[in-house]
C-alpha cells in the first residue's frame, strides 16, 4: 500500500511539474510580441482572446493535422486517376486507355507527384490562411471537388471532354475571379440568395459521392461495380477476374475488400470512442497489413508495377520531385470551350457553397461570429486569401483548395487562433518529406474513409425542409442526382431548376387565386427572398447609395441608427424639458398690471 501511494505521488509530482512548465512557456510566450500578433491570452492586445493559450493552440493543430492527413493519400489517388499529362498510346474499343505498363508505370509517378503536391499545398495554405485571418481553419485540396474534378471534367486516364491541364487552367481562372467576388463583397452575398435547403442537399449529395467512389474499384474497396443489366452491381472480386468492369465469378472473395472493411469498421469503432486520431488509424493499419509482399492482400505484388512501387516505398524517406504537374496549365480553348465554362463555373458555384459556408461554420463553432451582423473579422481578406490559395493549387496541380470541416476537431480541442492552422500548415509541410510512405497507401485503405466522410455528411439530410413539397422535391432531387449522374454540377443544376420552376408555378396559381387556393402546407415553406436580410455588398451600397432594399438600413444598420435615434431622442427630451421648465418659470413670474403698463 505503501509502494503504491508513493509511486502515485512521484507520478503526481512529475504531473505537476510538467503542467507548471506548460504554464510558465505559455505566460512567456503569451505575453512576448509574438502572443501579440495572435491575441493570445494576457498578450495585453485590446482584442485577445481570453481562452488562447500557445500549448493549446499547438495541441488544436497537432488535432486538425491527425484528422485530416488522410487527405495526402486519397486526393493524390483520386486525381492521380487522371493520368495528368501522360501519354496514351492504346486505346480500347470504348476509346479508353488500356492498362499497359508504360501508362501505368507513368500514373505512379504522377501518383507521387500529388503526394508531394497535396502536402505542400496544404501546408503552405493553412500557414498563409492562419497568419492572416487568425483563425483556426485548415485549408487542402477539398473532397468532393477532387472527385468531379477527375471522374467528370477530366475524366479516368483522360477519358472527359477537358485534358488535365486545362482543367487546371480553369481552377487557376477561378480563383481569380473569386478574388473579384471577395473584394466586391458579392461573394458573401451570393451564398445568401442560394436558398437554404439546397445548401444542405448539395452536401448530403456529396456525401453519397463520395461513398459510391469509397465502395467502387478505383479509389475504393471495390464493393460495387457497374453492370450489363443493371447501373450498379455487387463486386468483390478479385482484380484479375474482374472484366469489362463486371464480376462475372467470384464475388464478394476479394481478401482486399475485406480488409478495407476490417480498416473501416476499426475507424468507426474508435470514432465511437471519440478517439480523435480514428480515421487516420484505421488507414494505417490498413496500409501496415498491406505492406508485405508474400501475401494476397499486398500492395507491392510480384509485377512490373508492384516492384516499381516496391523500390519507391523502400526509400522511406525522401523530397520527391514534382515532375508532372507542376504548371501543367494548359490555355488553348480550341474546341473545348463550352465545356471549359461549364467546369469553371461549376467550380465556381461548387466552391462557393462548400467554402464560404464552411468557413462561416468554422468561425461561429470558435465563437467570432457577429450576431447582429452575420459576420466575422476580416471576413473579406479571408476570402481573398482562400481564392488565391486556389490558383496556388492549381500551379502545382491540384484541384481546388478549401475550407476543411476537419477544422472543427481543433477548434473542439481549444483552437481559437491562426496559430492552429499554422501548426497544422507545419505538419503537412514535413509530411513532405515521407513521400514514399504516403504514396504507398492502397486505394482498398483509403476507400472506407471516403465512406465515412459521406456518413458524417449525410447527418444533417435532417436539416432539409421536407415537411413541403416545393423545398422537398428539389433538395431530393439534388441529393440523387449527384451520386447517381455521379456529376455534382448535373445535380445541383437540376435542384435549382426544380425549385425555380416548382415555385414559380406555385407562386402564380396563389397571386392570380389572390391567395384563396394555397398548398395545404404552404406555411412551412422554408422562407427565401432575392433580397436576404444583413448588410449587403458595398459595391451595391456605393452605386444604390441606400435608395434600394429600404431594409438594409433596418439590418445593417440597426446598431447605429438605433444609436443615433436614442441619442436624438434623448437631446429632444432634453430640449422638451428645458423649454417645459423656461415656459413654467416664466408663468410663475409676478406679471405687470395693466394700470403700471
């Protein structure tokens, strides 16, 4: 009993030690110019945030960086399916390129190309993005985005109507032109006028997105495949049996299938548990089992190709070279220019709901929120700095960075300021240099964490307005014609025309009926105008100089004209009860007669 009180109170006094010199680090650093600049506790800035203190702030990014690192492998799987700019030199009979060696030994090197890419890319944004918002958000290549940017506007092996590399120059025009939206204020804006419900059916869409491509064969466990006789089809099998896309023989016998499941079941089970690091876990572990190569489930078999990454995974240790996207833009429209503005302003549309909103979660999760004006400081250089970052990603070859959700799991943890993001930022930054080990991680690892993310973003479907028609049809047709046109512009698009043309139609049978014939459930309609409350753009401002939306001064400006009405009212008060008081001192004056006058 004794032994154990004692070595209960050496480790209690270790604890305590260690906990005071965390203490007296973060008062140091807190209180230095550099506490300063990210308004850290007792840094004596007027505006420092009472709950920032440098370890947890390095903790909150150390968090962000365990549940989102993931994202090196599967965003450089996902684009690498593109073939990037290598060459093709046979085709099949359906037009699309055959796996020959050479074409395959190409798509592994640009495979390690994205590692390299997606690490610097995301380290360079979230360190730009944290020292210049301040705010504890990490930016990466965004899921989803990823997705459409391969399977729809480029296509697998190059097989869509845009090559790779004007793809990227379209992504590069994007983030200029968001630029111009964030500077104009029509950014913010835009997001307003976009109603509701169709924000969140756009998610839950992609969230099923990316589920079908976790459960397909190329970037995922290879559960479903296509078929003959029906769109879908179970899979399962082995690849070597696997013809024409189809498995005409054993099914559901792929011991790599099983063991993505087995990889994703263990996330799941320590997500339960609320262990922060569970994605990147179950990943791993996947990976280790995947990693010797005298097995069935081995990632480095006996062929041409196993051995090329075999040779590059024995390094361990090594800066890999961008060699194949690196300013891979590509400006010649020939031909291709209606397709071009199609992915450019699908880009657009896509990029403004996911990041815009994101970031306004992001930021109200960590309490910088504005609640009487719906915003957040430097709301317009955090948007200005997202849109270059997306031209910056597109240079080194990557699709559009964003906003990740992901961001939460530091805020949770007590990420307050930019000093999360950057920690995050130098964490990615020296995942670059273990390439060989990120680039060797099989697509049947990584499969199952895309169904896990399309789980957490199906959950708010019950954020969708579904007790009326007019909002419910067209947020549902939105969720399905994502993952089954396996297109988010095709399923966005066609949610903004059911809506528009659904409640059109309703509007005008209810204005000529002078509102004597209404839907029965015409009261929950979830309320959208063209003119959304706040404040709005200034350059709308500048031009209608108040005249337009009588109600922007009632939203935007409530606090001050408030201000100024009660300070009127006041000074008139005041003014009513001098001239009472001079009126009734006058009448209790002794008045002149009439005979002295």
């Amino acid at each position: 009993m004794k032994f154990k009180e004692s070595v209960n109170g050496a480790v209690n006094g270790i604890l305590d030690r260690l906990k005071n010199a965390v203490n007296r680090i973060d008062d140091r650093v807190n209180q230095s110019t550099f506490g300063r600049v990210f308004r850290l506790k007792g840094s004596g800035h007027e505006n420092e945030i009472h709950d920032a203190t440098f370890s947890a702030e390095l903790r909150a990014g150390l968090t962000t960086f365990a549940t989102m690192v993931y994202i090196i492998a599967v965003n450089a799987h996902i684009l690498s399916d593109t073939g990037a700019n290598c060459v093709c030199k046979n085709k099949n009979d359906l037009g699309l390129c055959s796996n020959e060696a050479e074409y395959v030994m190409c798509q592994n090197e640009v495979r390690r190309d994205l590692v390299t890419a997606t690490a610097a890319v995301a380290g360079f944004s979230s360190i730009v993005f944290g020292f210049l918002t301040n705010l504890p958000v990490a930016l990466a290549p965004g899921m989803g985005l990823n997705a459409y940017f391969t399977y729809q506007v480029v296509g697998v092996r190059g097989s869509g109507g845009i090559p790779y590399g004007l793809a990227l120059t379209a992504v590069f025009v994007e983030g200029f032109i968001f630029i111009l939206l964030a500077i104009t204020g029509m950014r913010h804006w835009m997001v307003k006028i976009i109603p509701g419900t169709l924000k969140t059916a756009s998610g839950v869409g992609i969230g099923l997105f990316l589920t079908l491509t976790g459960m397909s064969y190329g970037n995922g466990i290879g559960l479903v495949t296509g078929s003959v006789s029906t769109p879908l089809a179970i899979g399962g099998c082995p690849p070597e049996y696997l013809i024409r896309g189809e498995c005409p023989r054993d099914i559901m016998k792929s011991h790599k299938m099983w063991l993505g499941i087995f990889g994703g079941l263990l996330t799941a089970w320590l997500m339960a548990f609320r262990v922060r690091s569970a994605i990147i876990i179950g990943v791993a572990a996947v990976s280790i089992l995947s990693w010797p190569r005298n097995t069935s489930i081995s990632y480095f078999p006996h062929t041409e190709e196993g051995d090329s990454r075999f040779e590059f995974f024995s390094r361990i240790v090594e800066f890999h070279p961008i060699k194949h996207t690196l300013s891979a833009q590509e400006w010649d429209l020939t031909g291709k220019g209606a397709r071009f503005m199609i992915a450019l302003v699908t880009f657009l549309y896509v990029d403004i709901i996911d990041c815009t909103a994101t970031l306004y979660s992001m930021a109200r999760f960590c309490g910088k929120v504005d609640e009487k004006d719906g915003d957040f400081p430097r709301s317009t250089l955090a948007y200005c700095t997202d849109a270059a970052l997306i031209s910056f990603g597109s240079l080194l070859g990557c699709s559009p960075v964003t906003v990740f959700v992901e961001s939460g799991a530091g805020i949770a943890e007590g990420g307050r300021t930019g000093l999360t993001a950057i920690t995050t930022g130098i964490c990615f930054i020296l995942a670059i240099f273990f390439a060989p080990i990120f680039a060797s991680i099989p697509p049947w690892a990584t499969g199952c964490t895309l169904i896990l993310v399309g789980c957490l973003m199906i959950r708010q479907v019950t954020c969708v307005n579904w007790s009326y028609i007019g909002d419910a049809l067209p947020s549902f047709v939105t969720i399905a014609l994502i993952p089954f046109s396996y297109s988010v512009a095709y399923g966005l698009i066609a949610g903004i025309f059911t809506y528009t043309v659904l409640n059109s139609l309703i509007w005008l049978v209810i204005f000529v009926s002078r509102g004597e014939l209404e839907p029965k459930d015409y009261g929950r309609k979830e309320y959208w105008t063209w003119r959304p409350a706040g404040r709005k753009p200034w350059l709308i401002r500048l031009f209608t100089k108040g005249q337009y939306w009588a109600e922007e001064r009632l939203h935007s400006k409530r606090d001050g004209e408030e201000e100024r009405s009660i300070q009127h009212s006041h000074r008139s008060a005041a003014s009513s009860e001098e001239k009472a008081n001079e009126e009734q001192a006058a009448a209790s004056m002794p008045q002149p007669s009439t005979a002295r006058q």
